[in-house]
C-alpha cells in the first residue's frame, strides 16, 4: 500500500512536507480560513511531481465562481493532466475538469464516486457541497455529508467541518431541529466553523428568530469574523436579522462597515451587498450611493455574464438600483446567449425571467414583473443559493403586489411567510403595505 494522508485516502507523494502544506490547505477551503494559495504552493515546491496540490488549486478558483480565473484554474489543471497519480487523484482531476468546462452536474457524479470509495475524503466533500450549493440541490447538500459520516470516528479534529455541511443540508430540507442540534454539535469544541455557525443562523433566518440571531452571530463572532472568507456572508445574515426587525438603519450600518466595495473584492462576496440593498430598496430606504459603491470594480459587462446565472441577477440589482436600464438589457441579453454547461439550463428555466421581471419591476410595470416571476418562483432553487437568498424574489413579489393591488397575490404569499415568521415587524410592515 502506498503513502495515504491523515485520513487513509491515498495520495501521490511521499514528502512529508508536501503532506502538511496540502492538509493545511484543505483545513482552509472547509474553514475559509485565508486562502489555501500559498500553502498548496508550497506544497508543489516540495513536491513538483505531486498532482493533487494543483487540482486543488484549481478547485478553490472554481468555487470562487469568478470568470475570470477560469484560465488560471484550467491552466493549473493542464500541468496536473501531464502527472502521472493514483487512481483517486485521476478521479480528482477528472471531476475538476469537468467543473471547469462547465459541467457542474457531471463534476457531482465524479465527486460522489469517489466518496462512494473514500468516504472521508473531505476534497470531494466539500468540492461536491459547493456546487450542490451553486446549483440549488438541497437533497444533495443533505445526502452527501450524512452518508458519509458514520466513517467519521469523534475525535477526527476536521470531522467538526463535516457536521457543518450536514447541518447547512438539513436546514436546506426543512429539518431546522435537527439542523440547529447538529451546527451546535459542530461548534460545541474547539475547531471554529463558519459553515456551521452559518447553518445555525439560516435555521433562526427561516424561523423569523431575528433577536436570537443577531445573539447567536455576535456570541460566536470570534469563529468567522477575523481573517475569514466567510464573514461578509456571515454580515449580511446580521443585517437581515436587523432588517426582519425593521431596522433597517442597522441593516445599513452593517452593510457600510462589513459589506461594501472594500470588503467585498470578489463577485461572490458581492453578492450579499446587492442582495440586502435590493431589500432595503424594496422597503423604501435610502440607500444613498451605494450602488454605485458597489459597483465599483464589478465587472458587470456583458462580456462577464453567462458563467452563474444567480451572479448575473445580482450583478442585474446593482444596475437596477443605479438607473443603468440599457446596460440592464445588455446584460439580461448577454446572460441568455453566453451560457453554457449546466449554467444554460439555470439561466433559461429561472435566470432569465426573474432578470426580465426584475427589469419591469425597475420600470415600474408590477403587473408584468409579476407574469416573469411568479410562474418560476417554485422552481427557483434550479439556480442555485438558499432558502434565505431567494426570499427576495418573494419580497420583490410583494412589492410588485403592493404597487399593483394584486391582494390574491399578496395573500399567498403572506400566508405562507406567517408558516415561519408569522410575527416579526418585517412581517407585519408587508401585510400593511398589501392591505
């Protein structure tokens, strides 16, 4: 039997200093703790013949869901490609290829073939969590993690970060007990997992415990907020908590401290900032210049759109929210005709009539934002983000009900926000305004 890490899951090197450089760098992509760029590079310099270090590189660019480092990722993949590597490393390769085409669907496969022969390889989990994430399969983002956790013995010092991910895949079906319990179990000893902690915030989001979630996040803040990828994420669940309380003069204080364009270089981590100023935009709030803030260093040309389309439609608020409406077109336009892979299908099922109604509702036609969105709100999860990301089509829908006195409308979907949130100032500031 030939070199395995930690784990037992056989690896392609047998330089123990290229070992250490590529488990700290896993420890980084589950805990978002700096990015595992340096590390991964030291470990191809202690082992330039080491495959695995540069899928992994690529794989973290991947996640990153940024066009603009696809050649990056798909040149460390080539190098790799010419390395020869165990048979689990190939399987590696091969599913990252196939990411990186744009095959988000067939990368899932590869990943779960090789949990099904390594059940605590935590690359493939993680990998295979993220874009179950991105594409919206919550059954998914449950299944993965609880079949493979009985491979996990206790005292694993990374199992913590597996129970993060089961816990967000409970949240994401429903199960918000079980899913609460579980992020606790994860955070209950000494690793610190933002994933976790933001299971456990998403439990209290959905059921409208907005007081307990700003206690919970500011309790824990120690685990995600310094030197964190994960923390404007973790931000903006602090300012929907405020919003759901209807202060919205907090929601905006986080945003200008946490969330605007000097945290948030990344595509990925704008997208909190255009989501919660589109919320506070819906309710009538000042946002003063921050779009344009926002937009700031966004590439937000047609030329950076098809590649997610749930990056596009927050791209699309910014330039609602400046007034930009011709290149708002441009960009619903160039979404639909540049994507591909399994992109293409997100975009045309969902992507694109929620931009379309997003665009009559900046136009001030209610009536038609309704016909473009309300038909795929149900199937709205095929585009990727969580429950609590894709409230806001429900809050644009009842903004637009509002506007046009679509009380029917209204109704339904108030009755179905009261199953979860039945009392919360937000709550109630929609029933006034739809009544």
């Amino acid at each position: 039997m030939g070199p395995t890490d930690a784990r037992g899951n056989p690896v392609g090197t047998a330089s123990a200093a290229a070992l250490a450089h590529a488990e700290t760098a896993l420890w980084r992509l589950v805990s978002f703790f700096d990015a595992p760029v340096a590390d991964l590079d030291a470990a191809i310099a202690a082992d330039p013949g080491w495959l695995l270090p540069r899928v992994m590189r690529a794989g973290f660019l991947l996640t990153l869901t940024e066009p603009s480092l696809l050649a990056d990722a798909r040149s460390q993949l080539a190098e790799a490609a010419a390395l020869g590597a165990p048979p689990r490393e190939r399987a590696h390769l091969a599913a990252a290829q196939r990411c990186a085409a744009g095959d988000w669907d067939g990368a899932g496969q590869d990943w779960d073939a090789i949990l099904d022969a390594h059940p605590r390889d935590l690359l493939a989990l993680q990998m295979a969590h993220l874009f179950d994430f991105y594409r919206g399969d919550a059954p998914q983002l449950r299944r993965r993690p609880e079949r493979v956790l009985p491979f996990w013995p206790h005292d694993d010092p990374l199992r913590p970060y597996v129970l993060g991910m089961h816990a967000f895949g409970l949240e994401e079906c429903h199960a918000h007990d079980q899913a609460e319990a579980v992020g606790r179990e994860a955070v209950a000893g000494v690793a610190k997992v933002p994933w976790a902690t933001h299971a456990v915030a998403h439990v209290m989001e959905m059921q409208g415990r907005f007081d307990a979630g700003i206690a919970w996040l500011r309790e824990r803040q120690a685990d995600w907020s310094e030197g964190n990828g994960f923390a404007g994420h973790h931000w903006w669940h602090l300012a929907l908590f405020h919003l759901e309380g209807l202060d919205t003069a907090s929601a905006l204080a986080v945003h200008d401290a946490h969330l605007d364009s000097r945290q948030s270089p990344l595509t990925l981590q704008r997208l909190d900032g255009a989501a919660l100023l589109w919320r506070l935009h819906l309710l009538g709030a000042d946002v003063g210049a921050r779009w344009d803030d926002l937009a700031g260093g966004w590439d937000l040309s047609p030329d950076a759109a098809g590649h997610s389309a749930f990056n596009d439609l927050h791209g699309l608020l910014v330039l609602l929210g400046q007034r930009r409406l011709a290149d708002a077109d441009a960009l619903i336009e160039a979404a639909g005709t540049r994507a591909a892979g399994s992109n293409a299908a997100m975009t045309q099922q969902v992507g694109l009539p929620l931009m379309r109604g997003l665009r009559a509702f900046a136009h001030r036609d209610s009536a038609a934002a309704i016909r473009h969105i309300a038909p795929v709100r149900a199937q709205a999860h095929r585009f990727g983000g969580s429950h609590a990301q894709r409230d806001l089509i429900a809050q644009t829908l009842l903004a637009a009900a509002a506007a046009c006195g679509d009380k029917a409308l209204a109704r339904m979907l108030l009755d179905e926000r009261r199953r979860d949130k039945a009392h919360t100032p937000l709550t109630e500031e929609w029933t006034r305004r739809t009544s």
